[in-house]
C-alpha cells in the first residue's frame, strides 16, 4: 500500500498543502505532505459536565441521515435501530479526538479504537516531541549566538547540552499530552476500546488485539481516522540507527556529525534546525529544483537566505536518493544520487546518518475496506468535501466518513480535528462543509514560517481563470518595534488580496512567533472578514501583532465596495 | 595613541541611525527591487575610469541608510552577469532587498563580504567586461586597501597548501575504509562553506576527519586561522547512549586552548567603534611611516586666540585653518597613496580632527578647510562636535578627511607620536605649547611659548624633504598669524 506511492520527495506537489480540493477546482490530487504541525484543541482537563444523554439517541436517528445516500444500505425513516453506540471512531490520534470531544457536546454516544497509543503520531511522532526538541534548539541557538547576545549586552561563557536530557525533555512532553488527552476523553465519558479496529460491513466494526477474543460493535456513524506512517521510498535501508525517519529520530538517540536529510519540506526543515544547533552539520536532498517547494516562492526565497545559507547546512537539489545502505562494517551511510529527471546517476555522498523526511503514507492497512468495497487511491481513502467515504463505484458509503492524513486532504493534525468536528456536525444534523483554505500551517524553525490561504503563484493562477485583480502587500518585520527590541528584526509577512473586494486570499508570515501571528489572518479568512474592516482592529502596542496591523493597513482596496459591517471605508 | 583612525570605516552610526518607526512598513508601495542607481560622488571615482571596469555600489535604499549590510552574494566572483540581473542582497535599517545590476559583465571581484558592512556609495563589488579584465579588477580590489574588508590571508591557498600535509597526521591508516572508485573529495558542508569564505581551494586540503573527510578544522588550519568555538556541545556522552559518567562534562568544558585569564577579569567585547579603531589600527601597519618634529613658538597665535575667542573660535579652528593653508602650499603632503604604485592629489583640502568621545574615537572632517574663514570653520567645527556627540555623523562628514590634525596639548602633553590612519598621506600631532627659555640669532634670551609638532607620514610618496618644508610654512604661519584671519 505504501509502495503505491513512488515519489520520493516532500509535499512536493505543485500545490503545497495538498488538498484544497473541496473549495479550489483545482485537480489537484492529494499529495503526501509532511505533518508535523497540530494543535491540540482542548486536551486540558476539567470539562465537568458532560452533557451525555442516551436519550438524544432517538432524536439523532430519527432526525438523521437526511443527507442523499445513494447507497444500498439505508435505514432513511426505519424504526430506530438499536446501536452500541452512536458515533465510532477508528484510531485515537488528534483528529479522532477533536471529533470525539465535540461528538460529545453534541450528546452523542462515543466510542474511540485505538490499536497502538491515544495520541497518534502528532502526540506520540510528531509535532509534539518535535515541539520539545525545537524548543531547545531555539535556544541553543541563542546562546550560540555570541552577536546576537552581544547586541542585547549579555555575555554567556559556553552553552552545552546533554543529549539524553534533551530527548527526556522531548519524551516526557509526549506522555504528559498523551495522559492528558486521554484523561479529557475519559473525563467526558467517551469509551476508550483497545485493539485495531477493522470494518466488517456497513455499521458494523470489529476490534482487539492481536492473539485476544475480538469484540464486534455497531454504531449508527463510524470516523475512520488512522493517520499515516512515515514514507520511505524505494532502496532506502531504514535501520532506526544510522539511516532513520522522524519516528526515530525524535527519540534522539545520538547527534550525528553529519547528517543528510531526504527532503526539505516541514519535517526536513525543523530538524535541520534541531541538528544545526545542536551541533551537526547538515546536507539536504531535495527532489525539486528548489529547496522548501511547498512555500511561497518569497517566503522560500528569504527562508533559505536565514534557515539554510547561514548555517551548516548544503544542500543537492534535483535529485533523488535512490538508494542509502546503512553504516555498518566500518563504513559510513552511502547515499547515491540519481539526477530527478534523467534518471542518471549523479553523486554518491557518504555521511554519518541519514534522515528520511519524504512525507507521510496514509495508514489504512487492516481497516477492512474490502468488506465495504472501497479502493484506495495512492494509499488515501477517496472522500467528498463533507469527508463522506466514496467506494469503488464513486458512491457514498453510507454512515462512514474519513478525516485526517488517511484521506489525504490537508495532512495536518489540526486539519484533522476540524474535520471531525464537521463530521459530529453533520451527523447530528447540521450540514457543514469545511473550508481548507483557513487552515493554517506552519513550520517551527528559528524564526518560524506560517501560512494559511494561498501562494501568490496559485492566487494568480486562479485570479487568471476566474477574472480578478490580485494583489500583493508585505510588511517587515524590522520595522516592528517588538522585534527590534528582540533584536530578531529577520522577518517578512506577506499579504495577497484582491483589492476589488478586500478578500484576504493568503497569508504569509516568516520571522518571530509568525506561528502564533497566522491566527488574525486564518480567523479573518474563516470568517470572511474583509481588508477594510479587519484594518479597523486595534493592536496592543508594542506587538509582534502589529506586523499584521501593518500589513492590512498597507493592503490598497479600492473604494465603493460595500463592506459587510456599512462602514465606509475611504481608501 | 590618539591616533584618530576612523576614516572610512563605518562606525556605530547603526545604532542612531536606524530609525524605529512602527509606523513605516516595507508594503508594496515600495520598490521591492531597488537597482544601483547611485551616481557616485565621493573621491572614489577618481580611479575608476580608466578601464571598463566599474564598481558596484552600496545603494541607499531608504532616506534614512547610511550604511547598508551585505546579507549575501548571490552571484560569485567569475559569474557572468547580465543586466537587471540580482547580484547582491542589502539590508538597510528597514528591510532587505535585491540590487541589481545595471551592466552586463562579469562579477570580477567582491570588495565587501557577506556580512560585511558598506556605508552608503562605498563599492561593494567590481563588475568587469570581459575576461581579460577580471585580472585587472581583481587586483584593484586587492588594492582597494582601505575600505576593503579585513582580507583574511587571502593567498592562504597557495601558501597553505605545501604546510598542510605536514600539520596533517599520516593519514593512511585512518582512512582505510575508503570506498572503490575515484578517489573524490569528501568535505562537510560546514566545511565546504568555510572553504569558500577564505579562498581555499578545497582540492588541497587534507581531511582529517572520519573516512578521511574534510572537516571545518581541517579548512581553517589550511587557511591559517584559529579554529572558531565548536558549537553546541553535547556536553555529556556525544553518541553512546550508555549512561555516561557525569564527571565527563566537567573536562569537557574546561578544554579551553586560550592562555588562562588571571582570576577576576573580565572580558569586556569591542563596541561596533572599537572594533573599526582596531581594525584600522592594525591595517596602518602596512604603511611605511616615518616622523618629523618641528617648535612652533605661539605667542602672537595665542595673542591672536585671545581676541577672535569671543567670535566663537576655537584653537582647534586656528590649527586646522593653519594646517589647511600650509598643505595647500605642499600638495604631496595632502595626497595619498592608494595602490603602492602612484600619488593621489587630493582636490580638496579635508582636515580631519581626532575627538575622543565616550569609549571611542571619532574624525569629524572639516572640508575645503583651506577655502573656509575662520569663523565658517568654528561654527562648521560646532556643528560636527554636536553631532559626534548625538551619533550622527554622515559618513561623509568622518571618512572624507584627507590630513589629520590630534591634539593633545590641553592635557599638558608636550610631545606625542601619531598613527597614519589609512588612506591619508600625513597626520599631525600637537603638544602643548609652554613658556620656554629661547636664544634668539643674537644670543639674546626671552621666554616665549613653543610648542612641538609632530607629523607622521607615509614614506611611499611623502619624504623628509616635504615633511620639512610643509613644517616650516605651518610654523611661519603660525607664527605670523595675522594671515589667518584673512
């Protein structure tokens, strides 16, 4: 299943994020993107009161699939039918617990399968542990940087490090989001079923371990959402030591010298940054001709002049790894090149590790799609815009949705939970339809990249089909007296626009925080707020924020165009 | 050693300079792409015509910069360019931004680094026409002496190279496991990175790491400079994952090469200031300067001093109006030399005057000394003292100097010996001027004040001969001062 995928670059499709399907008509297909972003909605404890309600069961059944099923199996105005549960949910990782909670508050009874551990690969793999080790490499960084330091009138006598406390620090994040996540579902009441959970047919999904009784249930809805593995492309050795994925290399179990990275996308990214200052020099290889292919051409352009260029870092572009050996026998990794296009063979380097970052491989194996004819596409399960599975024949499968890396559109964990709150919404009767468009995502180097919408190169592309103006403002972040005092004045965030009607089409951020910035414009995008009255919104001064501020601030929309709030706005 | 030796070189103007406005944003509105339009009128253009060899400026890309910073290069010494094409990226106080080019050519020679700072029109780059003049620019470069940046041993490659196998160890047996075929250069990047910092041809460099690869320490002893700090130490157990012993890290940290401090010093960093005045200080050592004294008796000046005080002159003012007008009797004592090779007349007459200011040096520059009176001079002195003091100095106004004039007289110092700041022909240093018994021709005595001169040059185009006679004209006006005034 995973071989189906051949590519053996980053997220590296024309469109970067993948997906958009739903909202551009875009034919894009789901690309393989590396996640490694997530924000965990509400995994704090304390929610005291769930509203659990078994009654609510009868009026969710009777008001329920409304919705045109062109299936064969439908219960559309049956008696009720006495399920397990309400709602059943196959893998416990960000986006199976984001659905979870909300299925929740909507009264709805909720079981969630998990075959490994509560959390999935963000939690466990991922973003979370990847948080940690960015969080020390972010200061290393600055108590590396004696003219950063001297700037500010600080001196520092040498920064170290030790190894195993740093991955201990990475390990224990991991367990305390983990118990956290799991306590709020217990908490709220949702049952927590252990095992691998496979479909045996329409409502109906099996569970347990491995070498134990299996348990079948019923559900009147099922959320597929298995997530994904790390890909490995074909004649890479993966051996967890010298030649590893995110998975391993998160442990931290050494700090090469040397070490190459396959693929410079997200997951590529911060680790280099990791790497680098913890003291390795790094070699990116990287499919594409350019290095970071999923970001905005500008924001790529200035990322590479501070993330790349500066540091320890070279890097082979146009190039595949077609084959990496182990270090063994005394001898270091191999790496052999081939040219991406040629197919010839071009370089050989011999380094002290290797990390795989080639993207992500939906996660779909023993799920039992045959029982319900379903047929994966490269891997993903094929999804409407309302995450409602399509079998074989191109038709709805009634009551089973999928979300998150599984179905491929947007392989990020906060994508994910906000596709299974749209799922509980749907299922408990109001019909919503997400827009991947204000999903924001973002990369957290040193300073951090960010972004939500489109690039300049797709909104122009789409203003061209559809006949509109396209825009471009931009802001520095040397100008903002926040990051001056920071002395982290490196920084761009770009706007693109249309200036006929104020619509906010993306945003950009590059510099400090630019992670926790994205927000006023994601929200702004989610919302349909427009240029012209978001410009009217007040920011603390002095704030990061302001660079924002300052960016609508500069956006030029034109005149006469009637804002939704009937404030006139003179341009 | 006040030597005032801060002519061309970009000082702390960073710090006042750069103007934190919250309300001005880099938008679209500004051009994103600025282009080296910068019609040069510094003195620098006078060596450039000769050949189709033409220099690369340091842009200003906002009304407020006066320095810029070289965020990088993006095209390398011997890349064919073409017109409109980037070249370089600039920082300025407000954003970066890509210069481009507006010649077609090719990159002969970067003059200022990446990294590197340029105040604003200063070259940053030659840009030849053909090939056959990469050679040219690339020597004029080199010549380019003082507003270069600091060269590190540039011809390490050549020099370096026959040294290196002997610093390396025998490397036979370490770097057995070497794979079949070819035998090719394995470098890291950090390594290769720095190879190309210093000029090093990285084909020379004997690896002394791991399967004999290339490490940056092994670039850096070819290069012949010290080894930058390791970053980011894994101060405890680099790869076993064992459990390692905790007393590891303590002699880990304590490896430190440098010669150990005496207990209770402390380490204070060059200011931004101090680190151009060291700069220059050591690149004066590569003039050959020789010193001549001369007593000048200042009676009638102190007489003369006296009563122009009340209009707002200065001694400094008198002395540098003094200098002024013997120089321009003595035009080789205002010239420069620039390339080892020829005299460079200054047009104009710049007295650059050396003033301390807190934990600094600045050489605020009087221009066209010789044609101002002296009361234009006192007020025009006022005005650049007030602005030594806010940091606000052009760069014109402190790196234009053509002769320089330190004082040291009001400490009661009698005699003193300066240090030629690089790019200028001769500097004068002045004691304090005392009562002293003389004996006229006659043999009669009197006590008059004198005060002692003393003028360091630069032996390549100045000799005694003219050091001499520029003295005797600055004493005969001095002490016939009345034509000061004038």
């Amino acid at each position: 299943m995973h071989s189906s995928l051949s590519l053996s670059f980053s997220s590296s499709t024309a469109i970067p994020r993948s997906g958009h399907s739903s909202e551009l008509s875009c034919a894009a297909p789901p690309s393989p993107l590396n996640l490694r972003f997530c924000g965990l909605r509400r995994e704090a404890l304390g929610f005291s009161s769930p509203k659990r309600n078994d009654s609510c069961r009868v009026i969710v059944s009777s008001r329920g699939r409304s919705k045109k099923v062109s299936a064969s199996v439908s219960d559309n105005g049956s008696a009720p039918k006495a399920f397990d549960y309400d709602l059943v949910i196959i893998g416990a990782g960000v986006g199976g617990h984001g659905a979870a909670l909300h299925a929740v508050e909507k009264g709805l009874k909720t079981a969630i399968i998990e075959g490994d551990v509560v959390g999935g690969t963000c939690v466990n793999r991922g973003c979370v542990p990847s948080k940690a080790l960015l969080a020390v490499s972010g200061r290393m960084r600055e108590l590396q940087s004696e003219h950063h330091l001297k700037a500010l009138g600080l001196q520092v006598s040498a920064a170290g490090y030790d190894r195993q406390g740093v991955a201990d620090h990475a390990n224990n994040l991991a367990s305390k989001i983990r118990n956290n996540l799991t306590n709020s579902m217990k908490a709220l009441g949702v049952d927590i079923l252990t095992g691998v959970g496979t479909i045996l047919g329409p409502q109906k999904v099996k569970y347990g371990k491995v070498g134990f009784s299996e348990n079948v249930i019923t559900a009147k809805n099922i959320i597929i959402a298995t997530g994904s593995v790390p890909f490995v492309p074909k004649g890479i050795e993966v051996d967890g030591k010298t030649v590893i994925t995110s998975d391993h290399a998160l442990k931290l179990e050494s700090v090469p010298d040397w070490i190459a990275i396959v693929g410079s996308g997200y997951i590529g990214l911060e680790f280099s940054d990791v790497y680098t200052a913890l003291g390795s020099e790094v070699t990116f290889i990287e499919a594409l001709d350019q290095l970071m292919p999923g970001f905005d051409p500008e924001i790529g352009k200035l990322a590479q002049r501070v993330l790349i260029n500066p540091r320890k870092i070279d890097y082979h572009t146009g190039v595949f790894a077609s084959k990496i050996t182990p270090a063994k026998d005394g001898k270091p990794v191999r790496i052999e090149l081939i040219d991406a296009k040629t197919k010839e063979p071009k370089d050989a380097l011999e380094v002290d590790a290797a990390l795989i970052a080639t993207g992500r491989a939906p996660f779909t194996n023993g799920l039992g799609l045959e029982n319900i004819s379903v047929v994966t596409q490269r891997g993903f399960i094929p999804v409407d815009e309302r995450m409602r599975v399509i079998d074989a024949d191109g038709n709805l499968v009634p009551h089973l949705y999928c979300i998150g890396d599984a179905n491929g559109k947007m392989m990020l964990a906060h994508a994910a939970s906000a596709q299974g709150i749209s799922v509980v919404e749907q299922v408990t009767g109001k019909d919503h339809v997400l827009n991947h468009l204000s999903i924001p995502a973002a990369c957290f180097t040193h300073p951090e990249i960010s972004m939500v919408g489109l690039t300049e190169p797709q909104a122009r592309e789409k203003a061209e089909k559809e006949g509109f103006e396209v825009s471009v403002a931009k802001t520095s972040f040397k100008a903002n007296t926040k990051a001056l005092a920071e002395n982290e004045g490196e920084g761009l965030a770009k706007l693109i626009y249309r200036p006929d009607n104020g619509e906010i089409l993306g945003v950009h951020i590059f510099g400090l925080h630019a992670a926790d910035l994205i927000h006023e414009a994601s929200n702004a995008i989610a919302l349909g707020t427009r240029i012209q009255d978001i410009k009217f919104a007040v920011h603390a001064h002095p704030t990061l924020s302001e660079v924002l501020d300052e960016l609508f601030k500069s956006a030029k929309v034109h005149a006469h165009v009637p804002s939704p709030v009937g404030e006139p706005v003179t341009v | 050693m006040a030597s005032p030796l801060l002519s061309r070189v970009s000082i702390s103007n960073a710090t006042a300079g750069n103007t934190i406005s919250f309300s001005s944003s880099v938008s679209n509105g500004l051009l994103w792409r600025r282009s080296i339009a910068f019609p040069d009128k510094s003195r620098r253009k006078v060596s450039t015509v000769q050949a189709k060899i033409r220099e690369i400026f340091m842009p200003a890309l906002s009304s407020t910069m006066t320095e810029g910073k070289i965020v990088s290069w993006i095209k390398s010494e011997g890349d064919v360019l073409s017109k409109g094409e980037s070249v370089v990226v600039v920082e300025s106080d407000k954003a970066d931004m890509d210069v481009e080019t507006f010649y077609d050519g090719i990159l002969a020679a970067i003059v200022v680094g990446d990294g590197e700072v340029a105040p604003v029109g200063a070259p940053i780059g030659l840009l030849a026409e053909t090939e056959e003049e990469i050679a040219e620019a690339k020597a004029k470069a080199s010549k380019s002496g003082s507003s270069a940046p600091p060269p590190p041993p540039a011809p390490a490659a050549a020099s370096a190279s026959p040294a290196a196998p002997a610093v390396a160890p025998p490397k036979s047996a370490a770097s057995a496991p070497v794979p079949d075929g070819p035998k090719k250069i394995v470098a890291t990047p950090f390594a290769k990175k720095l190879a190309k910092q210093h000029k090093v041809d990285i084909g020379s460099v004997v690896g002394t790491g791991p399967f004999g690869r290339i490490t940056p320490a092994d670039v850096e002893a070819a290069a012949g400079i010290s080894p930058s700090k390791s970053t980011g130490v894994n101060v405890v157990s680099p790869v076993a994952a064992a459990p390692a012993p905790v007393a590891a890290a303590a002699p880990k940290a304590a490896a430190s090469p440098a010669p150990p401090p005496i207990p209770g010093s402390t380490v204070v960093p060059f200011t931004t200031m101090q680190a151009a005045v060291s700069k220059n200080m050591v690149e004066s050592l590569s003039v050959p300067t020789f010193r001549v004294g001369y007593p000048v008796l200042t009676d009638k000046l102190d007489a003369l001093y006296e009563k122009v005080k009340p209009k707002g002159v200065t001694m400094t003012a008198l002395l540098a109006k003094a200098a002024a007008m013997a120089l321009a009797q003595h035009p080789v004592v205002n010239a420069s030399c620039k390339d080892g090779k020829s005299f460079t007349y200054n047009s104009s007459i710049n007295i650059a005057v050396a003033v301390a200011i807190n934990g600094g040096l600045i050489t605020p520059v009087l221009q066209d000394a010789d044609k101002l009176d002296l009361y234009l001079l006192s007020q025009k002195w006022k005005e650049l003292v007030e602005k030594a003091r806010a940091k606000q100095l052009q760069p014109h106004e402190y790196n234009s100097g053509t002769f320089t004039l330190s004082n040291l007289g009001m400490f009661g110092v009698d005699r003193f010996d300066a240090i030629l700041p690089p790019g200028q022909g001769a500097i004068m240093a002045v004691g304090a001027s005392k009562p002293t018994v003389v004996t006229d021709k006659d043999g009669f005595f009197s006590v008059k004040s004198k005060m002692l001169v003393n003028v360091t040059a630069d032996h390549r185009i100045i000799y005694g001969a003219d050091l001499a006679a520029f003295l005797q004209t600055f004493a005969k006006i001095v002490e016939n001062p009345e034509s000061l005034t004038l």
